[in-house]
C-alpha cells in the first residue's frame, strides 16, 4: 500500500470518529484544600468538542487521498 493510501484511510477513521464521538472527555483532579496531611479534592471533567468542519475536512482530506494513492500505483 502506498502512504498516501495508508494516511487516507487514517483520515477517513478520524472524520468518522469526529461525528460519531462528537468531542473528547476528560478528567483530573483539582485540590481545594490543602493542610498537611489532610486533603480535600475533587475530581472535574471538562470536555473539548470536535468541530463538524474539522470531521467533514478529514473525511475529504482522506477519500481524495484514497483515490490519488489507488490511482499511482496503477
């Protein structure tokens, strides 16, 4: 397979995991008091979305690059 092809399919996965997903979650732990031994915390979750034009572009980033490595290697 050629690297285009192979870059081409990662994208097409990434554009449909964009709209399938739709943003990543994430946790950490953020501590509120802190007095030597004694800790007090509690654990916050933010979530950062994934634009729909940013899927859309990877999906047609990736079957242009499927079609372009499909054609070279003919």
């Amino acid at each position: 397979m050629k690297p285009a092809t192979i870059i081409g399919i990662l994208l097409i996965l990434l554009g449909v995991v964009g709209f399938a997903v739709g943003g990543v979650t994430f946790s950490h732990e953020k501590k509120d008091v802190d007095v030597g031994p004694i800790q007090i915390s509690h654990e916050q979750q933010k979530t950062m979305p994934i634009s729909p034009a940013l899927s859309t572009i990877s999906l047609i980033a990736g079957v242009g690059l499927v079609v372009i490595g499909s054609k070279s290697s003919s």
